[in-house]
C-alpha cells in the first residue's frame, strides 16, 4: 500500500502501536494507526480530506494546543515551533493528502485525530531535520496530542470546520436572493394568475411572485449565521469525558483563547465541560435550518416545474433557459433539469438531517461516539446546498423569460379577477357573474358591463395592477391605492374604520 502520490517504490518504514508492529510506506506523512483505519474503513469512500475547511480545522486546534502548552511551559520552544510549522502549512493546504482516513469511521473521530496527530508530527520531525516515524524525538500522542483527547479536539474541531464552511452557502443564498430580486424588479408590472390549492385565485404580478422565493431564502440567511454561532462554545481543554484530566488548571481558557487568535473567531469555553462533551445540540439545531432551506428551495423548484410546464399541454408561463437536449427518443424536448437536480439536493439534505438526528439521539453517558456522521452529514449539506443555490441562480433563474401572451389570456378567461369587485358590487352578484363566467366561459369584465353593475372606468380602475394586487380603499368613484404608514400616521390622512363595510 503506497500513500497519496507516493512513488511505487514500496519502500517503507515500521511503526509501533498497542497492537504491535506494522509497515508503513515511507514517504507517508500519516502513521500505523491511519494506516489501521485505512483498513478498517472502506465505507464511504471519501476520505476526510474532501473538505478542507475540516482539515484546516484540525490544524488549526492542533496549533492553539500547542501554543498553549507552549505558554504553560509543557512543550518546549524546538518542538512547538516545529508543530506549529507543520500546522500552518496545512492551514495553508499543504499535505491534505495525507488525511486518507474515511469520514464515517468507528471510535468517535479517534481515527480522524490520529491521523492529524501522525502528519503534523511526521511534517514536524522533518523540520526538525529527523526522518518521518522517528517518534523519540516529537511523538503524535506525548507532543502533537498533549493535553488533548478526541473528545474535546474532534468536537470542537467540527464546530471550526462548520464556521468555515458555511460562509460559502450564506454568499451562494444572497446571490440566489439577488437574482430572484433581480428578476422581480424585471417583471413588477406584469400581471398573471396567483394560483391556490392548484385552482385559479386572484391576480398576482410576476414581480410578486419571484420577490416572495427571495424573501423566504433571506429569512433563513438570518436563522443560519444566528444557529451558527452556537458552535463558538467548545469544549477543548475537556479530554475525555469533560473533567479536564491531564491539563494544566489554566489550560482550557488559554488553549481556547490562542484558538480565537488564529481564527478571528470568538470562541468560549463551555460553562459545563461535562455536558459539553456528550452534546451535540447544536449540530441538531443547524442541520435542521439546513433542512428548512432544502424544503423551501425544493418548494421553489417545483414552482418553476409547473410554470415552465408543456410548452403546448402544461402552465407555460416561463421560460427556463435550454440547457441541454431532453430526451433521447423525443426530439425537441427539452427538461427543467436545473431544478430537478436541485431538488434532489434538497432529498438528499432532509435525509442527512434524518440521519444527524439519530446519531445525536443515539449517544450515550458521557460522550457521543457518531459525530463522525454528523460532522459528515453536516458539511456535506452543506456543500452541495452551497453547489446547489449557485447552479439554479446562475443555470436557470437568471435566464427565465415570460410567456405573457399565456399570462394575459390566462388573466382575461379567468374568473378569479372577480374577487376584485366584491368591495363594490357585494358577494352575491360577484357570485352570480363567476357562475356564468364559469359556465360560459366568457370574460368576467363583459358581464359585468352587460349586466350594468359598473361603468367602463369604475371596471377599469377596479382591474387595473395596483387594484387587484395590492391593499386598497374603494371609494365611490374609483379606487385608493394602499397607504404606506408614513402616510397614514401624518397629519393629512386618517387611517380606515375598523369595519370593512364603512369603506365602501
């Protein structure tokens, strides 16, 4: 077995661990106990350096660890410089290679830790002018991991990667969010049918329609970033079950400070290292933000579906841009793939958060051995939401055009723009009219003018945009747009009675 990028040489080097000797390629960074995981995880196929932000995580921790024992006087100047090196050119994305271990893996992330623990011990040995695995002179666990456990590095290690990682999803949700404005300053005067429970309704502008996708989008901006900053509590300085065993008193404070220094993040020590330790709320609360992100983003697409559906048997109101071909045996097909794919993003992230949730049920006493498949789970949503919100912005959002001859016809034929006159001509014969428009299939507006209940500008000014789509005042010679609340809080204008029937 050769490492990443190694040479087929198969020259190697013996390493020693509690189960014994074993042979570990030479030019590999990582040691015998990565290379034992290696062997006991073939799972999922990925290893934990398709995401970088989680390794630089762990360099990161590894880094204020040592400069914190540094400062306590229990890691000496040559060996923390030398970590510390080590470290920051993996911050750097250097050596990522090396993190081979596969993300879903038994022992609670120990795997995962030792891993890091052997490259930045094997890249330090060589700074310090030593050949890799000669561990008598900075070891993985005595140096690289002192005053450390899994328990508290891999943890907090998830949370750092977590806050790496998700800026990215929030920048791709405000460009989706700054398309679909886009979109809707575009078409703000285009009028069309507002549709409920699949039936006509009232009108709606186009306008509308895409501004209310950006705001449901932006208001989980703000629920993400505010879930997120859960995880600036951490429980380093813990080791094993959270009672701090083989630290320094002062250690946890300066261990998380040093980490807040390198990170420009302001972490915090757990008040309850204990409960700390064993909790994984926080990672329950953001996936499941992920998740509401994933149902409405899915929602949208199939919005885009319908309305994009036919060209001549469907909605066909919008046009999705041609992206590819759509059939193999239909000629001049052409699908909505973009936001096919986009939501079976959205499956695959309400299944992971599923999955998160059990794992975190499924912890006992004093530590929760799943968080591997949570951290997974985690930060791969986030990961194709962020491909995800990118790809339907840019493949598919920003190129829709409308179909407004269907809007306007759609408009004209149906009876839903009746609602509209009940103000004046009251629910009865508003009723009356949608019957016969129903039955007939005539415009509701004709009947309306043949049955005299309105003149051509009462009906006008009663239909027109700012009318049916949006508050309004009838009065008995037209229509008062709403009033904004600037407008009705100062001197010249009273705000309506409280009884409808007194603003008719």
């Amino acid at each position: 077995m050769t490492s990443p990028g190694s040479t087929p040489d198969l020259a190697t080097r013996t390493e020693h661990d509690l189960l014994g000797d074993r042979e570990v390629p030479a030019d590999a960074y990582y040691g015998v106990q990565t290379l034992r995981a290696q062997e006991n995880f073939h799972i999922t196929d990925v290893p934990v350096s398709h995401f970088p932000r989680l390794i630089e995580a762990l360099a990161q921790v590894k880094r204020a660890t040592a400069r914190a024992n540094h400062g306590l006087g229990a890691l000496d100047d040559e060996r923390a410089a030398a970590i510390e090196q080590a470290c920051a050119e993996i911050v750097d994305g250097e050596l990522h290679e090396n993190f081979v271990v596969d993300v879903i893996q038994g022992g609670a992330g120990t795997s995962t830790n030792m891993n890091a623990n052997e490259v930045i011990a094997n890249r330090a040995l060589e700074i310090l002018g030593h050949e890799k695995g000669d561990y008598q002179h900075l070891h993985p666990n005595n140096h690289v991991n002192l005053a450390q456990s899994t328990n508290d590095v891999y943890p907090t290690s998830l949370r750092l990667g977590i806050l790496l990682t998700f800026p990215a999803l929030v920048e791709s949700m405000d460009h989706l969010i700054t398309t679909l404005r886009a979109k809707g300053a575009e078409y703000s005067q285009v009028l069309k049918m507002g549709r409920t429970q699949m039936q006509d309704a009232v009108p709606m502008t186009v306008g509308q329609e895409f501004n209310a996708w950006a705001t449901t989008i932006e208001e989980d901006v703000v629920r993400l970033t505010r879930t997120a900053s859960a995880f600036q509590e951490i429980n380093l300085g813990a080791t094993a079950i959270g009672t701090g065993i083989t630290t320094d008193p002062r250690y946890a404070q300066l261990a998380t400070k040093e980490l807040s220094d390198l990170t420009g993040i302001d972490f915090v020590v757990s008040v309850d290292l204990v409960e700390a330790t064993s909790d994984t709320g926080a990672f329950v609360t953001f996936s499941g933000i992920l998740r509401r992100i994933a149902v409405k983003i899915s929602k949208i697409c199939n919005d885009l579906r319908l309305l994009s559906s036919g060209p001549r048997a469907g909605f066909h109101e919008i046009n999705l841009p041609a992206v590819q071909p759509g059939s193999s045996i239909m000629p001049g097909k052409v699908n909505p793939v973009i936001p096919e794919v986009v939501n079976q993003v959205a499956f695959e992230v309400i299944g992971n958060d599923l999955t998160v949730a059990f794992a975190a049920e499924g912890g006992q006493l004093q530590l929760n051995a799943f968080e591997p498949v949570i951290g997974f789970n985690i930060l791969e949503s986030t990961r194709i939401m962020t491909r995800a919100m990118n790809t339907l912005a840019d493949r598919c959002i920003a190129g829709i055009t409308l179909n407004e001859d269907v809007l306007e016809d759609n408009l004209r034929r149906s009876i839903g723009v009746v609602t509209a006159l009940v103000p004046v001509i009251g629910y009865g014969p508003a009723t009356d009219v949608a019957a016969t428009a129903l039955e007939t299939g005539r415009p509701v507006a004709d009947l309306v003018l043949e049955r005299g209940l309105l003149d051509q500008a009462r009906l006008t000014s009663l239909l027109s945009p700012a009318s049916m789509t949006a508050p309004y005042r009838a009065t008995p010679t037209g229509t008062m747009p709403a009033l904004s609340e600037e407008q009705m809080d100062s001197g010249e204008i009273t705000r309506l009675p409280e009884d409808p029937a007194q603003n008719l």
